[in-house]
C-alpha cells in the first residue's frame, strides 16, 4: 500500500476554491478513496449536501464508513460524463454550490498490481476504471491496428517513439499475447533507444498512459464533464477541476477560457444575448502544490488546480 493512498491532493486550495457553504451542495465527480470528499463534509451543517461519484467498484467499496453512515452524504457508481443525469435525477440542476473534479489514476488503483495500471508492479494487463466493463488493456493490445497504436501513443502519451514502440508490441503479440504489465514495460523498454532508457522517467510511462486514456475514453468523460458543468452550477457556483497532465489541462484551461468570455462575434457589442453571454469567469490562475506538500506526496508534483465561478 502507498503512503499517498489517503492523502488528497492540493487540499487547501481546493477547499478554498470552492468557497465552502455551510449549507450548500457540493458534487465530488471524481471520488476516489473519499479524501476530498471527508474534509468537505467536515465543513458542511446539517442542512449541507454532499454527492460522490466514481465508476470504480472498488472506489466505492472502499468509501469511509463515516461517510456511508453520513446522511448528508450519498454516492453513486457512474461515469463522471453521467453528471447532468445523476444530478437531474435528484432534481439539483442549477442547485450545486461546488462542483471537483480530481483526475486520472489514483494511487490504490497504481498501488494494486491486478488492476494493471502500473508499470512497477507485474499484474494482469487491466487498465480499466472500471474493471465491470469496457476492455481490457490486453485485449486493446492484441487487436489494435499498428497505424492506430502509432496515433495513440503519440496523441495520448505525447511519445516520440511511438512508431518504435507500436512495432515492438505488434511484433511481440505475434509470438505470444501480451497478458501482464511487466511484459508490456520490457517490450517498451527494449523498443526505445539507449538514451531513452537512461532517463529518469521510466520510458514505459507515456505507453500507460496513453493506452489507459485509450480505453477507458478519459479524455472523453472529460470534455463532457465540463460542459456539463455549467448547466448544474447555480449563480456563484465553483467549479474546480486537478489535472495531472498536460492533455487534461490544455483541455479544462481551454474550455474554462472559452466559457468565460462571449463568442468573436458579439465581443464589443453592446447587448449580448443571454445564450451567448460567458457562463463562467476564471478566478485566479493555475496553483500548484508547494513543495512541503510535494515532500509528504508524490503525486502532487504533477497536479494543477483550475477554479472557474458560474456567472
């Protein structure tokens, strides 16, 4: 088990990015192990609400007692890409008062060799979020065109080597299947150049990544995640989304600039129509995890925290 395990990321500043009510409504789209989610309840009184989602079976599994027994609180298995649903049927469209979203893998998930997210540790070549549904990375592996393999890697883990690597591994899955983590790193690794392997960075890495975002869409949950955003937040509503890496943030930095600010053609002009007008402003700019709590967790060095306010 990692140290990071129970450690939420950026959790000052998300806390106060979402400018905490005491009776207000608040969705933890991403729930994870519940560590966001714990402090926010703490800040709530009796009239406060709180809603979790995850499609991670064991996320849900896993949820803190203290916050099961919570009558404040209440958290449902699905994607975050099912937000407006989930929010409809509980009839708080327009009702939420904060809205977090904490991205990509956690580290149970990396931690635990069988759901085949790490590199680090040989399991099953899974890679699913939620491992009830969808395929699994071994799968993808074996029946992938190489041209598409080539443009995954490249669009979803921004590697340079990728024609090298997708070779390998069409190659490879030709003698035999491709089953387990480890073998998916050590073709990897065998694939890059010698310059690449001393790195400090695992020259696996990018190849995970960007097969995980493959398959379990992310990108996708994303982008639909945030548009939804808008039409749940009330007026002064928070929106606060963590990334960890750059595909994820150029996407929450575009779509929150975007929504902040009318389209070309009415800018200037002296009335705007009401479905034209911004529905967001950003409030500050993007914060990072200092490096006291880069020291106490790992997983931090990467994030980036975007807050933006429904208008």
């Amino acid at each position: 088990m990692s140290s990071n395990e129970h450690v939420p990321v950026l959790l000052g500043p998300v806390l106060q990015g979402l400018d905490i009510k005491q009776d207000g409504c608040y969705v933890d789209g991403t729930f994870g192990r519940g560590g966001h989610s714990g402090e926010i309840l703490k800040r709530l009184n009796s009239h406060g609400r709180l809603i979790g989602i995850d499609r991670d079976p064991d996320a849900i599994a896993a949820a803190p007692k203290a916050l099961n027994d919570d009558p404040r609180f209440e958290l449902i298995k699905g994607e975050c890409a099912q937000l407006k649903k989930f929010i409809s049927e509980k009839d708080l469209v327009e009702e939420v008062d904060g809205l977090l979203f904490d991205l990509g893998v956690s580290s149970p998930q990396l931690d635990e060799a069988h759901r085949g997210f790490s590199f680090l540790r040989d399991g099953p070549l899974d890679m699913r979020m939620d491992p009830d549904s969808g395929t699994p990375a071994s799968d993808f592996i074996q029946s992938v065109d190489q041209k598409e393999l080539i443009r995954i890697l490249r669009k979803f883990g921004e590697e340079n080597h990728a024609p090298r690597i997708a070779r390998a591994i069409c190659g490879a899955r030709m003698a035999s299947p491709i089953t387990t983590t480890g073998q998916l790193s050590r073709i990897v690794e065998e694939a890059v150049p010698a310059k690449a392997r001393a790195q400090k960075k695992h020259p696996a890495t990018k190849t995970f990544q960007a097969i995980r975002i493959a398959i379990n869409g992310e990108l996708e949950q994303l982008e639909a995640a945030l548009e939804q955003s808008v039409d749940v937040l009330k007026k002064g509503g928070r929106l606060c989304v963590i990334s960890f890496h750059s595909l994820e943030d150029r996407i929450v930095k575009r779509f929150m600039r975007d929504a902040s600010r009318e389209p070309e053609q009415y800018r200037g002009m002296p009335f705007i129509p009401p479905e034209f007008q911004p529905k967001l402003k950003m409030i500050g700019k993007a914060v990072m995890a200092t490096d006291e709590e880069i020291g106490i967790n790992r997983r931090a060095r990467s994030a980036r925290l975007r807050i933006a306010e429904r208008t």
